[in-house]
C-alpha cells in the first residue's frame, strides 16, 4: 500500500511525495491526537490509495504550482507521479514512440520540429473581456515572475501591438513609464563621495566641493557615488488601500493565544508591552511599528559590488503578511561598505515625520484613520551591527553592542572567555552617553566611534532593540562552528569526519524527509560547507539521532544542550519556565564548550548565545527577528537585476513594479481572468463522496515511547498503522521521523510560522 502526502500551504501547492508505510512524512504527537479526532475521520488504510488516486481534484495549474515538488524531489518521484498520471505528456509521448517505431525509416528525413499545420486553423481572437490594462499587465506579471529584462517585456508587447488591431500598448521604455505613471519624485538619487563618505546632495550634479576635494560641481564625476531612498510614505499608503488592510493590521487584538502568560510573537516582548502601556506610543491601536533590517549581498558572482537594501517590516500584520507586505526604504550598491550613517540620515527625517505627522486613510468601510510609526526593533548580522551602532567590530576589543564583555587576546584573535560572557550589559542610557563622548571626543569610548544613526529613530530603544539575529549567530555561527569540529578536527576524541563515520551519518540523513514546510532535504557531509542558513537550523533539530553511536556520547549530550535551547527559543508559545530553562540549557553548553574544546574556540558566535534569552524576552520568539526574511528579500531583489549598468536602479524599480502588480488584483482596471492569472492560487481541494470538497492531508500517528538525549523535544517512538485524515490545518503540528539501526525517533517542529 502506497500513501500520497499532500499539505496545504500559505503561498503554493505541494504534493509532498508517495511513500511506503514506513517512510510517512508528517508525524503527529500523541498529546495532540484527542483534538485531531475532533475535526478528522479515521481511515481503513487499505482504502487509502483509492482515496488518493481517483479523487484529488487537482487545479487546472498544478503542474506549475508544484514547482517546489518538482525541484525538491524530481529523481526519486518520477515513478510515482507517473502512477499518478501527474505527468500529463506520458500518454503523448507513448504515441510518439509508436509512430516512430512504425516510421522509422521515413522520419529520419523529418525535422526535429515543424509547425502542426493542422492544429492551427482558426483566426486568433481575444476574448471581448480583455482590454490593453489586461494584457500590459499580465505581460509584466509574467516578466517580473521569471525575471526578464526590459528588452524581452518590451518585444512582448510589441508583438501583441503588431498583433492586434487599434491598441496603445507601450513599445519603449519611456513609453511604457507613461502607462504605468512612473514618478520619479517618490525616489531620491543621494549622491556622496566616494572616498571621504560626504553627502553631496541630491540629484546628478554634486552643490559643493567634498572635504578631501575630488568631487565637486565642476570636477570629474568619476569618484561621485549615490544611493536611492524609496518614499515610504507612498508604501505604506498603497498598503492602507489593500480591501480590509485594517482587519490584518489589527492581529495583536485578535490572534488566538495559546498561553496568556507566554511569549508567542513581539507583542509579547518587553519591549512591545512597555509601548503597549497606557499613554505611550503604541497603546493607540492606529499607531504601528517597524523592524530595520540590513545586509549586504552579492549582485553577482564576478562582481566585487554588494547591494545594500534597507527594509523595514510591519510588526502588526500576521507573521505570514509581514514577509508579504514588506517596505525597501533605500538601496546601496558599491564596491566597499557603506557609511550607514550617511545613508540612513535622510531615511531617518522621513520615519521623524511618520512619527509625528503619520499617514491619514480610510478603512473599507470609509473610517477615517491616522497612524504614526516607530522603529521599535533592529535585527543584523554581526558586521552590519557594528557598523549601524558605530561600534568596533566584534574581532577588536569592547566588540559587543549587548554587554561590556571586552574580550581577550589568544592565539591571534580575540576571543571570549565563559568569565567574560556574562558582563554588565549596557543600558540605552549608558549608549546614548558614551556615544555623545565619543563623538565629542572623537575617541573610541566603551567600543564606540561615535552616534548611531539609530538614536535618532523615535521610540528605540538602543539597548533592548537590538536583536540577537539566530540566522547568523546560532545557524551560520555557532551551530555550523560547533558541527565543523566534528568533522574537520583531526586527531581529537571528538573527530568523526573519517569516511566510515561520514557514510553512517550519511545514510541517516539522506532518509530523513522532513514536513514541506522545510522544503530543503537533508544534504550529504560532503556538501556542510554549502549548507543555507535553514538546513544547519534543520541539522541542530536532528543531529542528535544522526550522531548516536558514532560520536562520544558525552560529546551529543553537550551539543543536544544548544540544540533544545535553540527548538525552545524557536517555538510559538514559550512559557515563562521554557523560557529559564533554555536559558540554563546556554549557560550550560557556553561553561561546557570551554572545557570540552578550549579558548580558542570561544568566538563571539559562542558569546553571543548569552544574550539569546534576554533578545527572546524582549523582543520575541527567534523565527520573529530571524534575519532568513529578509535575506529571501535579497534573493528576490538580485534576482531581477538583469544587467550590471545601473543596478541600484534596477532593484528600486523591479522591487515596485512588483508590488504594483501585486496590487492590480485589488482595482478594477483589469478582468476577473486577468487577476486569477496573476493570483497564484494557494490550497489544494479534495472531493468527496458527496462532490463536497474537503481542505486537508493524511496524517500517522506514532507513540511515545520515552524522551532521548536528555532532551524534552526529541522523542523515541512506535510506529502504529493507525492513519488519519486531517481537516483542519489549525490543529496539526508537523513533526519529522529519524529511522536508525537504534530506534525511532521524533521531533516536532517549533512552530508553524517559518517556511524555507
């Protein structure tokens, strides 16, 4: 008997895979089964693949909406989708092969292709319902979709002109700048030198000489650099106009808790609740908040050029409509880093007026509205902190923006000692002063160069608002640090990287197949060094059971203590006991490290676990602040970039042009059809006896048999033949199976807000 896993997801439909029974997909956890019984009807097995064959009503476009399947698992499935008769060209292609075995000897003069004259007879006639709004905007649909450059949208639609009759589609650029209504006043061009950093105005033409005298109004533009500020006031206001915006912009009210007293999104941060008081800034229910995210990233793999995208995410709108509706308030694009400073400054002045002023709009219902803004929370990587704080990097000493912990000198690099982990954390006040000093001085005070742009931000608080970003410091730092010295450090108790050990450890991953809400599959050791931020964030869930009987178990239980610190941090609903007990769990495996692997290996990835609980207290659970949205941003955003001329242009642009159709489905200048084409659709139905359609997936439940590795998240199970049928997406929490020559074992996920 064969099972068809299928999930439904926020933003594609994934047809998981088709396994045996002893390979299910999603697990479920005997606590929850008595809720799960509530909303599903327990299935005959046997019936199971009937069920699955015969009455799936697939879209009409699921072979593309099935893209992450096809990618994800394309070797290992194509058998099964062609049992499935998911493959819609199989049956073509059999008649293919038998006209060709009959005509073997007349089609070798044929060509390889030819236009099939006879498929092709009838005049081609748009549809009465499409006008020019349609098919201009489904053409740059389709452009933005797979990244096109301007050359190709532009032959588009100059064919569709030449092949229609009475039309004013756009064939050039300035043309179709005029169609869409560009306005170049809501982008700013802030142009600055390029070797001192000083702001030379706006436009094209530096007004004043800079202080080092290479560029000015009559000299070489060769040194004059620029970077483009986006207006987010005009963001923000196309975001009031979404039909019932005012509905997900009220989520902290209506959002289902599962425990009053635990910490289950920003709103349950310190610093969110302080705001939330009466009086303050964000006890108005119109006022909103922001995140600030920066980062620099590759605009191509033979440039030495980064892009720097400034963002800001709206903490009010459901985590799912954060990532979503997400603001790009400024663009860098340079060979060398930029002065954060310099760049913020005219951003600053905008979110000063936001602030103050705020935005005026109407509900669906015609309400009139005021909102104000505040920047509340600022989540980088570790670089990026440095330079945004005006601060020493954290390889000199006084490195860390969190805590006063200076740092040693060992063996050519600073490192910090578990005595020096746990110093007097700085205060917003404390900041603000030595940054005063330091400006004024013009010395380097307590590790800090000078005043932060982020002082200026109304509401923030320079101390607690600062967020311990887990993407870089937990996954890509000290979880793939901790895990490299499994495997490269040779002559040690600890060393499994021989390829005895490597293949064991191989064979466990390569059969684990995680819920699709983790869409990357687990990867061979060989490929560790190439592993993304959401694989080493999936290996610290399941490494424990990978590492049974190879590595020293006193060596696993050490790194199940970061490993159950991180699941907890990562959950939607963190008790107040959780809470202290991940935070034991660090100070634990931080004191342990040290003995265990020696000063030199305690990093400032290492030290940085030790602001991790104070970060989820104030700010939130880790997947809140985690940096992996926005670095999916970056994805997206260099992605469009087609052509190495004038790149900060192009992101400004593509990045808009985007969110404009994606508001398109909102008016009423294009078709029904239209809107559907742009929309990608986002469930998968069921039909049932009744023809009545049914939203769900199936489901094995296993039993508990004990908690593993000391740990409370990872638990060795059972397997039962019991499968169920799941209803209700709300009642489920994926869990992951680990099958080795020791046992069974389980995991579920944290949460159900991240997706890869």
């Amino acid at each position: 008997m064969t099972l068809c896993y299928l999930e439904i997801t926020n933003n594609s439909i994934i047809n998981r895979s088709t396994r045996n029974n002893d390979q299910p997909l999603l697990l479920e956890m005997e606590g929850v089964e008595e809720n799960l019984e509530e909303h599903s009807q327990p299935m005959n097995p046997e019936e199971t693949h009937e069920v699955i064959a015969d009455d799936i009503d697939y879209p009409d476009n699921f072979s593309d909406s099935s893209e992450e399947f096809n990618n994800a698992e394309q070797v290992e499935n194509n058998n099964d989708r062609s049992a499935m008769n998911l493959d819609s060209d199989s049956e073509d292609n059999n008649d293919d092969n038998s006209d060709s075995d009959s005509n073997d000897e007349s089609s070798s003069n044929k060509p390889f292709f030819s236009v099939n004259k006879s498929l092709f007879t009838f005049p081609f006639v748009s549809k009465s319902t499409f006008n020019e709004n349609d098919h201009l905007l489904a053409i740059i649909a389709i452009s933005m979709r797979n990244n096109l450059s301007f050359e190709a949208t532009l032959s588009m639609l100059t064919w569709m002109k030449l092949t229609h009759s009475n039309n004013n589609l756009p064939t050039t650029k300035k043309a179709l700048w005029k169609a869409l209504h560009r306005d170049e006043s809501l982008i700013t061009r802030h142009l600055y030198c390029g070797i001192c950093k000083e702001n030379l105005g706006t436009g094209t033409t530096p007004y004043k000489n800079c202080s080092c005298e290479s560029c000015g109004p009559n000299k070489k533009s060769e040194n004059v650099h620029y970077f483009l500020q986006l207006n987010l006031s005009s963001q923000l206001s196309g975001i009031f106009k979404i039909p019932g915006i005012e509905k997900s912009l009220s989520y902290r009210f209506t959002r289902e808790k599962k425990d009053s007293s635990a910490v289950e999104d920003i709103f349950d941060g310190q610093v969110y609740k302080n705001l939330s008081s009466f009086g303050n800034f964000l006890s108005n229910p119109s006022n909103y908040s922001f995140t600030i995210n920066t980062d620099g990233c590759q605009v191509a793999k033979s440039s030495k050029a980064s892009a720097w995208p400034i963002y800001f995410q709206i903490n009010e709108l459901s985590p799912h409509l954060r990532k979503k509706h997400m603001l790009l308030a400024g663009v860098f694009v340079d060979t060398c880093h930029p002065s954060l400073n310099l760049m913020l400054d005219p951003i600053v002045k905008e979110l000063q007026e936001l602030h103050k002023t705020g935005i005026a709009w109407k509900t669906s219902e015609g309400q009139q509205i005021l909102s104000k803004f505040a920047v509340i929370t600022c989540t980088v990587d570790s670089p990026a902190r440095s330079l945004i704080m005006k601060m020493k990097q954290f390889n000199g000493y006084n490195g860390c923006s969190f805590c006063y912990a200076a740092g040693e000198y060992h063996g050519h690099k600073i490192v910090y000692p578990r005595s020096h982990s746990y110093g007097n954390l700085r205060t917003d006040e404390e900041i603000r002063s030595d940054m005063l000093i330091a400006y004024e001085s013009k010395t380097v005070t307590n590790g800090i160069k000078g005043i932060s742009a982020l002082a200026a931000f109304p509401e923030f608080d320079l101390s607690n608002g600062l967020a311990v970003d887990s993407l870089h410091a937990v996954f890509l730092g000290a979880g793939r640090q901790h895990s490299n010295l499994f495997f490269t450090a040779t002559d040690t108790p600890y060393y499994i990287g021989d390829p005895t050990s490597q293949e064991r450890i191989n064979n466990r991953l390569l059969s684990i197949r995680p819920p699709s809400r983790r869409s990357r599959l687990p990867r061979k050791l060989e490929t560790f060094n190439n592993w993304k931020g959401s694989e080493l964030r999936n290996w610290l869930d399941y490494a424990a059971p990978c590492l049974d009987g190879i590595l020293d178990i006193k060596y696993i239980k050490h790194f199940t203590l970061l490993c159950e610190a991180v699941h907890i941090f990562n959950k939607d609903s963190i008790s107040r006991t959780d809470l202290e007990h991940a935070g034991n769990l660090i100070e634990q495996y931080v004191t342990q490290f040290e003995e265990l692997y020696g000063l030199d290996q305690m990093s400032y990835n290492n030290h940085l676990l030790t602001h991790l609980a104070r970060t989820i207290k104030n700010l939130g659970p880790m997947w809140v602040h985690n940096a992996s949205i926005y670095e999916s941003w970056n994805k997206k955003v260099m992605d469009k970039v087609t052509s190495p001329h004038g790149r900060a242009d192009q992101i400004v642009t593509r990045f808009l042009m985007t969110k404009f159709i994606e508001s398109t489905v909102y008016s009423d200048v294009i078709s029904p059809e239209t809107k559907q084409f742009i929309q990608i659709l986002s469930i998968i139905e069921f039909n049932n006896e009744d023809n009545h359609k049914m939203q769900g997936f199936f489901v094995k439940v296993f039993n508990i048999k004990k908690c593993a590795y000391g740990t409370r998240y990872i638990k060795e199970v059972e397997i039962s033949n019991r499968l169920i049928f799941i209803s209700e997406l709300k009642f489920v929490k994926p869990a992951t199976l680990i099958c080795t020559e020791i046992g069974k074992f389980v995991f579920e996920l944290p949460n159900c807000w991240e997706t890869d």
